[in-house]
C-alpha cells in the first residue's frame, strides 16, 4: 500500500529565529529588573529591540532573500528620516519653551 | 507578445510592458513594503516623542510591577512571536499548495492575535482600574495616561485591523479566489506589527518599572 506524501514542516526552518526572538525578550525582561540606571537600561533595551527587529525583517519579513535593490531603497532610508526626526522633536521641545536646552 | 511577457504582464499588470520591476516582486508587495516603512514613521514619530516627554519629565510614574502588567507583557510577547512563526508557516503552505495546511495556520495565527488582543485589553482595564485615564494619573506626570493609552492603542488597533485581514485571506485562500501571494502579503504586514511591539515593550513598559 503507497504512504500518502508527507507534507514537509514547514516552520523547522524558522525555529532558530524563533527561539532567539523568545531568548533576546527573555533577555530584555531580565535586564530591566537588575538595571536601574535609566539611561542605562534605556540604551541597552533599545539594542536589543534593533537585533529583534534585524532578525524580523530579514528572517521573518524574507527581505534577506529578496535583490538587495529593495533592502537598500526601503532600510537606510527609514532610518535616515528616523534620525532626522529625532533631531526635529528635540528641536520642537527647546521652542516650546523658548529657550535653549540648559547646559 | 513573448511567454515571459504573457507571465510578467500576469504576475505585474500592464506595466510589464513598458519595464520590468526593478526590485524583482509584484506591486502587491512592493506597496505593502511601502506602506510598512509609512507606518513605521508614524510609529518612530509617536514612540519618539514619547521618548522626549519621559526623559523631560521628572515626576514620570514608574508604575509596572511584575505582576500583574510585566507578566501579561511576557505573555502577550510569547503570543505574538508565536503567531509571526504561524503566519510564516501560513505563507510556505500556500506557497506550496497545502491549502488545508495554510487554513490551519492562518486560523491559529488569528486566534493568537486574538489571545493578544484580549490581554492587552485587560492590561488597558487593569490601568484604567487603578485611576489612570488619558490626562490624570495617581503617579505623577499627565501624560504618562496619554502616552501609554495612544501609543499601545495605536498598536492595538493595528493588530485588530490584522486580525480582520487575516480572517478574510484565509476565507478567500480557502475557496480559491486569492493566491499565495496574498498571503504572503498579509504575512508581511503580521510581522510588521510583531516588529512593533519589539520597540513598544522596552520603552513603554520595561523603562517604567516599579523597582
């Protein structure tokens, strides 16, 4: 009697990237309990949800399979208006008050 | 017109054409990748503005203790990873061809978001039961209500919209009238809001813990 074709798994290729997601948040919730130093805990919180978020986009999102074209026309430019962003808000805050940040 | 022609024009529309894409995938895609680095804007804009705000303020409330928010955090976290690997299974079946497979994912990821949507609202509930509302809180600074109910909302609102697309692609996948492609496209907008939620739970919760 033929055995019916098996159908291939096929999420076993994601489950690395899956358990390092799952460990970088184990990671993440960790630190922030033995961490007080909010700058501190800032700053390395926020590492640690680019490297999530790299694995994401490449992994889950497929944009290391697709032509480089697309990553280098979407990516550097979303971080470049991030960037640019950030320095508007700081901007935008200093003239809500008028006055230049104090030194 | 050329049998690569014929399949370009059917994969690309009419304007295979005039030129091929130069990215090499179908405007489906491509518009979605657009509209994903849009959302992600207004996602860094909201996110960094509430950044501004909580290093500004000096009285800003530190109120998440590890049970009952922290925990529901770990668990809404697990949940959405868990239907991103789902929803990945989803797309490789339909790319497949396994329709019974790709249903089975796709209603397992829509049930996971659901699972999440259901805890985010009790954590919204849990706030709101202990005086936190869009300007006032017991804590401290104003707008730390206004932060927290806008950005987690925002999120909130686009795991719902998810959860609708989701349900109408494996309605539709299911009795033929959309393709592999769709999905893969639905996926691609699943893991977006996944990716979301990576910067959210740092910032929102794990720098406003209750030491």
């Amino acid at each position: 009697m033929a055995l019916a074709p098996k159908s291939p798994n096929v999420i076993a290729k994601y489950l690395p990237i899956y358990f390092l997601l799952l460990a970088i948040a184990g990671i993440e919730f960790f630190v922030a309990f033995r961490i007080t130093s909010t700058t501190a805990l800032l700053t390395l919180l926020l590492g640690f949800a680019v490297c999530s978020a790299a694995l994401a986009l490449l992994f889950f999102m497929h944009l290391v399979e697709e032509r480089r074209a697309l990553f280098f026309s979407l990516i550097p430019a979303t971080i470049f208006v991030l960037l640019m962003m950030n320095m508007i808000w700081s901007d935008s805050y200093r003239l809500l008050r008028m006055k230049p940040f104090p030194h | 017109m050329s049998d690569s022609q014929a399949t370009a024009a059917a994969a690309h529309g009419h304007g295979a054409y005039m030129e091929e894409s130069p990215y090499a995938i179908p405007s489906r895609k491509l518009t979605m990748w657009l509209f994903i680095i849009s959302d992600a804007v207004t996602f860094g804009a909201v996110l960094m503005a509430y950044g501004y705000l909580r290093v500004a303020s000096s009285d800003w409330p530190t109120p998440f203790k590890f049970t009952p928010s922290i925990l529901n955090v770990m668990i809404m976290t697990f949940v959405l990873i868990t239907s991103s690997l789902t929803m990945l299974g989803a797309v490789d079946s339909a790319k497949l061809g396994d329709k019974a497979k790709t249903s089975r994912f796709l209603w397992s990821t829509v049930l996971l978001g659901a699972i999440f949507a259901g805890l985010h609202i009790r954590e919204w509930l849990g706030m709101i039961g202990e005086g936190v509302r869009l300007f006032q809180n017991p804590w401290g600074s104003s707008l730390f209500g206004a932060t927290f109910f806008c950005i987690t909302g925002l999120h909130l609102l686009h795991v719902f919209c998810g959860i609708i697309a989701i349900i109408v692609v494996a309605r539709k996948f299911a009795n033929g009238s959309l393709t592999a492609g769709h999905v893969e496209t639905t996926g691609l907008y699943w893991h977006f809001v996944d990716l979301v939620w990576m910067f959210v739970v740092p910032l929102i919760y794990l720098t406003n813990i209750q030491h």
